[in-house]
C-alpha cells in the first residue's frame, strides 16, 4: 500500500467515493481498497457467468476480460438486423 504516496492517497479519498445510497466518503484508504477489490472480484465472476471470460484466460497476470457491450453495440446490432 505504500506505493501511492500519501498526498495522493488523500487526493484519491476525496475524489473516489462509495456508490450507491452509502453516501459519505471512505474513511481510509484500506476501505477504498477493499471496496476496488470486491468490485474487481464481483466483476469477475460476472464476466465468467456471461461467458466473456472463462476464468483462466490472462496476460502477465491480467485477465483477458471481453468487454460488457455499450449501448451503441447494441443499437447496431438492431439496425443491423432490420
């Protein structure tokens, strides 16, 4: 955790907040850490679920994660079609 130094740890807690109806700020750094990592992890799982990723699939230790559609994909996929 000490490669961000701690100006920059203060910058992050400030501008990085919880989503949803928690409002507020995270207290500590650890706390946005903690929340980025159940995020990542979440994400995931989503991504092997939807069969964008198959779980094993990395480069250099990063997964390889198809990316979720945008909305425009999918407006393209529907003018595509009709």
């Amino acid at each position: 955790m000490n490669a961000i130094p701690a100006e920059y740890r203060k910058l992050l807690l400030s501008v990085l907040v919880p989503h949803g109806r928690t409002g507020g700020v995270f207290e500590q750094f650890s706390d946005l850490v903690a929340n980025s990592r159940k995020q990542a992890h979440n994400y995931m799982l989503t991504s092997i679920k939807e069969k964008r990723w198959n779980g094993l699939d990395m480069d250099g230790g990063v997964p390889q994660i198809t990316p979720r559609s945008t909305s425009a994909d999918e407006d393209e996929k529907t003018e595509g079609e009709g």
